[in-house]
C-alpha cells in the first residue's frame, strides 16, 4: 500500500470521526509536508485552516476585558440582592395579610362565641363539622402556602 493510499484510508476514518490521536497527527504532518498528492489539495487547504494562527491582540484588550467583567460581577450582585429583596417584601406582605385575616377572624369567631347559643345539640354533628371546616380551612390555607412558593421560586430564579 502506498503512503497516498494510507492517507486517503486515514482520511476516510477521520472524516467518520474514528481515528486515534496518533493517526491525526500523521494526517497534521503529511499535509504540513512539502509533498502532497495533487488528489488531496482540498484536504491539505482544510488541515490547513484548522492550523492555529498567531493573531496579535489589540494594545489594553485584557484590561478593558477584566473592567468589563468586574462591572459585569457588580451588576450581578446587585441585581441578585434586588431580587431577593423583593422575595422577601412579597413573603412578609403575604405573611402580614395572613396574620390580619387569622386575627380577624379570631376576632369575628370570639363575637359569635359571646353572642349564639350552641347550634348542635349532638356531639357527633358538631364533630363532623368541625372537622369538615378545618378540613376546607387546611386545603385554603395550603394552597396559599404553594401559591407563596411558587412566586419565591420565580424570583429566586
């Protein structure tokens, strides 16, 4: 087998994506060579671009580019304590509502308690509708819990 044979075999299996380091390197070099077969010319013209090109920077580039990215980091910051700034306001406006209208409904539960007699007479009814109120006042009340954490996992995100 010539060595033209072997490249064009080698060339095949790189253009696949199967070749080991080793054979790519040997791909480098004959096309980095002096000698290439006249077939492979647009072979060598792709080894070629991917050749690295020294490529001189302009004068103060990384000083600009590391302002740019402390000014960058600053923003950030900021703008992450904004956010969970305003995360809280929201928690502690939703917790604040929550405890007015506990309070006032305490406050309502206390005036009825003064002012009505019993409304049942049998102990087993008055059971079941307590806990079918505390039942409906737990779902309300966890579906303002999962209300709040959603709007916290929106601006935390």
């Amino acid at each position: 087998m010539t060595k033209t044979e072997d490249i064009k075999r080698l060339l095949v299996s790189y253009y696949d994506g199967q070749t080991t380091e080793e054979e790519e390197e040997t791909l480098r070099s004959y096309f980095n060579g002096d000698h290439t077969d006249a077939g492979l010319e647009e072979d060598r013209a792709f080894f070629a671009a991917l050749q690295p090109k020294e490529c001189p920077s302009p004068e103060g580039l990384e000083d600009r580019l590391s302002r740019q990215v402390s000014q960058w980091n600053t923003i950030e910051t900021s703008l992450r304590r904004d956010v969970r700034h305003s995360s809280l306001r929201w928690i502690v406006g939703i917790a604040a509502s929550l405890l007015l209208l506990f309070a006032a409904g305490a406050i309502v539960h206390q005036h009825e308690n003064t002012s009505a007699q019993d409304t049942y007479t049998n102990a087993k009814d008055a059971y079941a509708e307590t806990s079918r109120a505390l039942m409906k006042f737990s779902k309300t009340l966890n579906k303002g819990i999962a209300a709040t954490e959603d709007i916290t996992k929106k601006t935390s995100d």
